[in-house]
C-alpha cells in the first residue's frame, strides 16, 4: 500500500483492517468513481462483515466480496478487467455485472489470443522503462534468497502469496551464462570455454552476451 501511494495512488485501503472505511468509500462514490477496474488480486477468502455504523450489516454477516466492491465504484457499462490468476476459485457476484452492464474482460496469456510477438514487445517495452529510471523496480523486491539456501527456497514457494510475496520470480545466473555460450558458440562457430565471463570480447566482436542478444 506504501508503494501505491508513493507511485501515484490517491487512496489505499487494507481490505482487512480498513473493511468499514472501504465499505464506506464505496457507498459514498457509487456508480460514479472509476472508468475501469484492473483486478490484480490473488486469492481472497470471505471474510465475516464488521459493523458498519448507519448500517443494517449484522456482526459476523458475510461480508461484501473485494470484487463486488470494487464494481460498485465502477461506471455503468465500465470495464472490469481480471488480470490476477489463481486456482482456487473465487467469489463474483454476477448481479452487479448484469444490473449495470459491466463488462468483463481478461488479460489472456494463450499464445492463440496473445502471440509470443507481442509479449515479447511488451517485454521490451517494459525494460526500456526500468533502463530509463521512469520505472523503479526496486520497492517492488521484498525478499531476495540464494539458491543454494534450501530453507530460503522452500519458504519462498510455501509462502507464496502470503504478506508482501506477490510473486516470486528464480534468477539463475550459471543457466543464464552457460546459454550465452551456446549461443555465442553457434553464432561463431568457435567453442567457448566453460570458465569464460560473458562480458569478455568473443570472436566476431562484441561480448558473448552481445552476440547472444543480451543487453549488457
């Protein structure tokens, strides 16, 4: 929430702690607050409502689903757009949709609806803005851990999206190099030795990780 904020969020609610102040926000800036909605959440339980003062909510009534309200602020005929993925399922509640025309949409990642090409150009898209300095990806890594740390790793997956752990993402630089020097290796044709860094000159010019597509 921190992060939104600093970025440009105007509001940040914790859906948790702040559900009365959420629920609140929602009926004051209903119908009327938002163009569209992109929905990135992972999985969210029911939780039981809290007592909203001025309101006929009982203790322990089944509170609003995260979604719902958040369809709430959106415009009629608004577009809700899902780009969190989980597999357990999740609540909707498809009233909203139809009493006020949303429509839904999705982000889709099948390479029939969204080809290889163009994640790749939003791949490059994206890092231009991080080499830039318009994108800071810095506050967005919470926990780095060795791969050679096993308890590290196991906490890395069995904690997956609990707290700050959004997404966890594996760097392996020997798997990294050792395709540099393959690559390198079939573009010239010369062998690269197991010990060479991929910064050093190779043959043809360039370093390895020129030749093999990888910006410095």
């Amino acid at each position: 929430m921190d992060v939104a904020l600093r970025h440009g969020a105007s509001r940040a609610f914790n859906s948790e702690t702040q559900a009365a102040e959420l629920q609140a926000f929602v009926r004051e800036h209903h119908d009327q607050y938002a163009d569209y909605v992109f929905d990135a959440l992972p999985h969210i339980a029911a939780s039981a409502a809290p007592v909203v003062p001025g309101t006929a909510d009982a203790p322990g009534a089944p509170g609003k689903d995260i979604r719902e309200m958040a369809m709430g602020l959106l415009r009629p005929g608004g577009p809700y757009v899902i780009y969190g993925a989980t597999a357990v399922p999740q609540r909707l509640n498809t009233w909203m949709i139809l009493a006020k025309g949303l429509r839904l949409l999705s982000t889709p990642f099948d390479v029939r609806s969204f080809p290889m090409a163009r994640s790749a150009h939003v791949t490059a898209v994206a890092l231009r803005l991080v080499e830039s300095g318009l994108i800071d990806p810095a506050p967005l890594i919470t926990t780095r851990a060795c791969l050679d740390d096993e308890a590290a790793v196991r906490e890395a997956f069995t904690g997956y999206g609990r707290g700050a752990s959004m997404k966890t993402s594996l760097l392996a630089p020997s798997v990294l190099l050792d395709h540099v020097r393959r690559t390198a290796a079939a573009a010239t044709g010369v062998p690269v030795p197991a010990d060479t860094p991929a910064d050093v000159p190779a043959a043809g010019g360039g370093s390895l990780a020129e030749q093999a597509g990888i910006p410095g």
